[in-house]
C-alpha cells in the first residue's frame, strides 16, 4: 500500500492498506494495526484526504496511547507517535479547524523534543508549518518549515526535504516575497535524488505559479499552473488538482483578452473538488477569487454574493489575511 502510494497511485495504495487493517482488526493485533493505520492515514494524505485522516488518526493515536511502546517506531522511519498527532494536527488545518489544529502540531513538538530523533523532530516542524498555509499564515508557515529543513538536511532526508522546499515556496508566495518563492522552487527542482517518488511534483508547480502571478508575469504562471494539473491528475493528487484549477482560473481571468467563462469553468471545477474533500479554507478562497473574477467582469450581484460567502467562511474560522484581502479589495 505504501509503495503504490509513494509512486503517485494513492487510490490502489489505500486499497491495499484498508485490506491489511480489516486483517490486523480480526486478528486484535493493535502493534500492527498501528503500523497500517499510520501508513493509511499517510495515504490519505497523499491523495489530499485530509477529513479522513482527521477521522481516522485519533483511533491510531488512541492505540497507541494504550500500549507502551508508544514512543517506538513501529517497523516505520520515524517515532511515530509525535509524527502522527502533527499529521492529525496538519489535517485539521486542511479542513478549517485552526485552533485544534495548532494545539495538536504543540502537543506534537514538546513530545518530538522529548524523543530527540531528528527526522521525526523534522517531520513533526514540517507538519506544523504546513497546518498554517491553508489559513493565508505564510509568517508562521515560513519559521515551521525552515526548522524542518534544517532536521531534513542534517539526516541527508532529499526526497522529503524537495517537497518542504516547495512548500516554503508556497509560504513565501503567501508572504508576497515572490523572489523568495521562486528561488527554492528552482532549489527544489534542480537538486536530484535516486528515490523514485513523483508524488507531490505538483506542489512546486503551485508555488512558482503562484509566485509568478504576483509579479505579473502571467504567461510563465500560466505554464507553471498547467505542469502542477497535470502531474496532480496523473499521481491523483485531488486537493492539488483542486488548487490548480482555482490558480489557472485566477490566471486566465488575469490575461489579455480574457474568457471569462473559461476562467469561470477552471475555478469552479476546483471549487467542486476543495468542497468533496471538504477543504473549507481552501474553498473560501476559491469564493473569494470567484469574486474577483466577476468585478472584473462587471457581474456585480454575482461577485457580491461569493464575496459574502468568502467573509462568512474567513470570519467563522478566524482567517484574519484573508479578511484583510477583501478589506482591501472592496477600499
């Protein structure tokens, strides 16, 4: 299950991993029910399932609160304990529940310092900077990520390290600091390993597209957008593919001679797919650039309707960048 999920094909990965806990539930072997609960609840995350994992890790993490060997590593890289309550924390981000989210990613931190290991320390400042992108947080996003790249390259840990560049990209483009961004983009993407691992490809491509839109060079976001679509549809990455459809929306309606019906379509295609995963803070974004797209456009009722929408949505789960977006867009 796990390799299927590494290679890009988290739906067979999770196939397998469902099979092989359904086993270890007949045979009451909670040591390797553990073991296949953490991996699927990974899977999940590979796929952008983060309402399952929210569902599914506290039964793991209850499990192993029972058992007392929960400070071992379980047959798994790293001390799985703390790694899986920040990867619980970081799913709750996903889908909106801040406060929870960054109790949990704490909890996660003091237990991976008590532990010591440096690639689980790495893992548990990975997670907790991730749990922030989704809130507009990129300050937060950026210190979180750094400190776990700094336990990533004192292990050698590339293929894991790639994917937090991209994410720190991602951070620093929240930030506006679109040099920044672009710069461990290229960082990510000129360095090279052995590990076959093409999943999460995408997340650089949406971290340099992104930072490309904010200095107003449209026709390489537009490239950028297109490449992490493409490789999110390919690895069935489906919040990635979400986000990339909002992002090549947002672009189309940017450019000279606009469709907007084009972009309309591309933003409400991710829109569908942030709203099955139940990603709120994600798709109140999607809202918010639905807005924007109709002001441009002259569709008034339209663009207030989705500007409501997104401000309910950025209020109730305490998005304050977000808020202060609109505040700046309607003066």
């Amino acid at each position: 299950g796990m390799f299927y999920s590494s290679r890009g094909d988290a739906p067979l990965g999770m196939k397998f991993q469902k099979d092989a806990f359904e086993a270890a539930e007949k045979l009451k072997d909670s040591e390797i029910m553990i073991q296949i609960g953490a991996n699927l609840c990974f899977s999940y995350d590979f796929a952008g399932e983060y309402r399952k994992i929210v569902q599914a890790a506290p039964k793991v993490i209850a499990l192993l609160e029972k058992t007392p060997k929960k400070f071992e590593f379980f047959d798994t890289p790293v001390d799985l304990y703390p790694v899986l309550i920040a990867l619980y924390g970081h799913a709750l981000g996903y889908v909106g529940e801040f406060a929870q989210a960054e109790k949990e990613c704490e909890r996660a931190l003091i237990l991976a310092q008590q532990g010591g290991n440096p690639y689980s320390w790495g893992w548990v400042e990975f997670m907790y900077g991730c749990q922030y992108l989704p809130k507009g947080d990129g300050r937060n996003a950026v210190k979180h990520l750094h400190n776990s790249t700094g336990y990533f390259e004192k292990v050698g840990a590339l293929a894991v390290l790639k994917v937090a560049w991209s994410l720190l990209a991602s951070g620093y483009s929240l930030l506006g600091e679109s040099d920044n961004a672009l710069e461990y983009f290229r960082t990510m993407h000129e360095v090279q390993t052995d590990i076959e691992s093409p999943g999460f490809l995408s997340l650089g491509h949406l971290a340099s597209s992104s930072a490309y839109l904010n200095s107003g060079n449209l026709d390489e976001a537009k490239v950028h957008a297109e490449k992490a679509l493409n490789l999110a549809q390919t690895h069935h990455e489906r919040y990635c593919e979400g986000s990339s459809w909002l992002l090549l929306g947002r672009i189309m309606g940017k450019m000279e001679g606009a469709k907007i019906e084009k972009a309309e379509e591309c933003m409400l295609n991710g829109m569908k797919i942030l709203d099955e995963l139940e990603t709120k803070p994600a798709y109140a974004v999607g809202c918010l650039n639905l807005a924007e797209l109709y002001m441009r456009a002259g569709r008034k009722e339209k663009a207030l309707e989705n500007l409501r929408k997104s401000q309910e949505m950025f209020s109730q789960m305490g998005m304050d960048q977000w808020l202060e977006r609109i505040k700046n867009l309607v003066g």
